[in-house]
C-alpha cells in the first residue's frame, strides 16, 4: 500500500507519439466512483488490474492507492459490472530526464482529450517539462478517469 503523487497535464502536440518507449492499450471501468474511495478494474494489453484510490489530498497531489494484478479474464467479468461509461485509452511512456510520463490519448466518449501524468516521489520533487506538455490541471476533477467514466469530455 503507498501513497501516489503524481501531476497531470494537458498535452499540446502530438509529437510524443515520436518518444514513446513503450505503447499500451488500456480499457478500464469501476465499480466505485465515489471521491472517498474509487475502485478500478483495467485491462492493460493483456493483464487485468484491481485497483483501490483514497481521496485526494487538498491540492490534488496525492492519495491512497491499492494495487492488484489479477487475471484478465476475472477482470473481464467485473467490468461488466463497471458503472457506465467504460474508459478506453492508448497510453504512450515517455522518458523525460529521470521521470517517466505517462501520456493518456483517449477513444471512444472521451476522443480528443490527452492528458499527461508524472509521478513523483514527493510534491515537492522538480522535473523536466518537455516542451509539448500544456496546462497544469493536477487536482481538477473533471479530468480524474472516475469522472471521465461519469461525465465523458464529448458531453462537456
């Protein structure tokens, strides 16, 4: 169990895509969106993940996160009883300096929204902005997947 800390982005050009060391497709949905604690089920290629989130802390930086991997198949299941609507994204990895970020290119009910996460060993931690990163909009709910799974961006 630990606390993740981590900043999200919006993203200005598609030129990562370039960058990416590593590409994977993701399809997640959950069970729980309420903002005291989000449950998660993600199938990520071809492994299945249970995760639990806290709230977030005042400024968005941080919170509580669980992690398990189980099967893809029990996580097939248990997206069927996901609440509506079910997230579906390409996430390209991107080495910056010493971090790794996470860029999210989203599909479906979420096409034309991509987002860039960084995680952090503490909010304080500096890191290297690569040039096609935008605006800051760590601790905007609207952008949390548990949201997007609610109130998806083309019903913005």
């Amino acid at each position: 169990m630990a606390i993740e800390i981590e900043r999200k982005f919006l993203v200005t050009r598609d030129v990562y895509k370039n960058e990416a060391i590593q590409k994977s497709r993701i399809i997640q949905g959950f069970l729980n969106t309420h903002p005291n604690r989000t449950v998660r089920v993600r199938i990520k290629n071809d492994r299945g993940f249970l995760t639990v989130k806290g709230l977030s802390s005042q400024n968005g930086l941080s919170r509580f996160e669980w992690e398990k991997e189980i099967s893809k198949q029990e996580a097939e299941a248990l997206l069927k009883l996901c609440e509506p609507f079910i997230i579906d994204k390409i996430r390209y990895e991107v080495q910056v300096g010493n971090h790794i970020f996470e860029i999210d290119e989203f599909l479906s009910e979420n096409q034309g929204l991509v987002v860039a996460e960084i995680e952090l060993k503490h909010e304080s931690e500096v890191f290297e902005k690569p040039y096609w990163l935008g605006e800051e909009v760590t601790g905007i709910e609207k952008y949390y997947n548990s949201c997007l799974s609610r109130t998806p961006f083309k019903h913005w």
